[in-house]
C-alpha cells in the first residue's frame, strides 16, 4: 500500500494514483489488461504496463512519508523525466503546489507524481491526480485556489475508501432492466449500458455502478450525468459513475476496457464496437 488510511483501504486506490501519474497510456490500451498487471494477475506487454509496475514497486519499495530529494530525483531518472527537482518551496502545502503548478504545466506526469508526494508528506493524505483536478489546479491564481482544488481531490479519494453494502449487488442488473425503457422514455436518450465490474461479475464492498449512457448530438455531458443520477439514486443506494458519448463518439471515446466490457441494458444501440 502506498499510505495505509486506518483499518479500511480499498487498493484499487493505489492503482488509480499510479495510473495517473503514468499519463502516458492512451485511451486504446486495455485497461483490464493494465489493472491485471499492476497487481501480478497477468504479464507486461507494452510499455505503459512496464512503466506503470516501475511507478507501483518504487511506492512499494520507498516510504511515500520519508521520501527523500534524492529518492525523487533517482526516480525521475529511472523513469527518463527530464526535470531537476530541488525540493518543494513554501512552508504549507498549498504554497508548495502552487510554486508547482507555476513551473510545471506542461510536465503533468511530474507534477502529478510531486502532487501525490507533496500531499501525503505535508498532510498524511492521499491523493489520487484526477485529470480534472489537475485541469483545476494547473489553472490557479492563488494559494487559496489550490486549497480547495486539494480537497477537492482528497474528499474524491476518500470516496473510493467507503466501503458499500454489496448484498444489494444481484439485484443492481435487474433493477436497471427493470427501469431501463422508462428511463430513456422519460429523458429521450438512446440506450443505456453498464461496463466495468458489474457487467463482468467481479464487484467487491468497494464498487460503484459504471453506467454508460448513449445521446443525440449535440449534448451536455454534466447535465446528462445530473439527469441520469437522479433518476437512479432513488432505486440504486450505491455511488454511480456514468460515461456519456453518442453513436458517433462511441469509437473514439470508448476505452477498449469499456468496448469489450460493456452490456446493453436497454435502447437500440450497437454496443460492442
């Protein structure tokens, strides 16, 4: 584990932050096949895999808490990023990466790995470098601004920590096919899926629902999302997280993850491409 968070540690958190430290992998690798090999479940066989195991064991291997100058200036050399870390500046955290965000913007891997280590040293947090934290914190004016870009991305962390009722879980595919037509009645979307673990079998205490949802062009992704979540909460008492695309985007937006795990649900819509 990269920082131990009391009693309860979902390691899929681990994974998450070294994928997006990664930030190299483009969306058609296969990230079944990647999260396989991050924890021994299968072989390296591209360099996006490699390099994200040389991330993983360099966590495994150094204590996150005690990391130093040195430690970080041999891993970017192992890793051939070319930037001469010289310690963080500032007294606080929020100084420190703001001093980042001004000398880093177009070096995201480093900056995300030296946001991860900046945090958990500084804070005991971790943090997992959302790309749409990281879009927020690279465009900060101020100390304050990266303050709440911080816990921002540490309250979505922690998300993946809580742990849910899985006893619900056989009865989650049911409720959608159950819900599925009215569903695209009431919002005139095109078809409803679900990816990820619900789709192949494998949820734990830790799984949220991967919904995909497919609409007309053009669209708003954000208020999709808020329609779609609140017409499932009321039946569906886990987290949901919802991909929305078209039947245009469909080939270009998928993930290969999300083209080879995804069931339809409901709408008529060629899924598998």
């Amino acid at each position: 584990m990269i920082l131990r968070n009391g009693s309860s540690y979902n390691p899929k958190i681990d994974y998450m932050i070294c994928k997006c430290i990664l930030n190299e992998y483009q969306d058609q690798v296969d990230e079944n096949h990647l999260k396989d090999c991050f924890f021994n479940k299968a072989s390296c066989q591209s360099e996006e895999e490699l390099k994200l195991c040389m991330i993983r064991n360099f966590f495994y291997q150094n204590d996150i808490l005690t990391l130093s100058s040195e430690q970080i200036k041999s891993f970017f050399s192992f890793m051939k990023w070319d930037y001469e870390f010289k310690g963080f500046v500032g007294d606080t955290s929020e100084e420190q990466v703001f001093h980042l965000t001004q000398t880093l913007k177009d070096k995201e891997s480093v900056f995300c790995f030296l946001l991860v280590v900046c945090i958990a040293k500084t804070k005991n947090e971790l943090i997992i470098p959302k790309c749409r934290g990281i879009r927020k914190l690279l465009q900060s004016s101020s100390t304050e601004e990266v303050r709440n870009c911080i816990s921002y991305l540490v309250r979505k962390t922690k998300h993946y920590n809580e742990k849910q009722d899985s006893s619900i879980h056989p009865f989650i595919l049911p409720i959608l096919k159950v819900l599925g037509n009215e569903f695209l009645k009431q919002t005139g979307f095109l078809g409803l899926g679900v990816y990820g673990s619900f789709a192949l079998g494998t949820t734990n205490e830790y799984s949220d629902l991967d919904l995909m949802i497919v609409v007309h062009k053009p669209y708003e992704k954000r208020q999709v999302r808020k329609i779609t979540n609140e017409f499932f909460k009321r039946f569906i008492p886990i987290p949901i997280d919802i991909k929305v695309t078209s039947i245009e985007d469909m080939a270009n937006e998928l993930t290969i993850g999300m083209k080879k795990t995804v069931k339809g649900i409901a709408g008529e819509v060629k899924w598998k491409r």
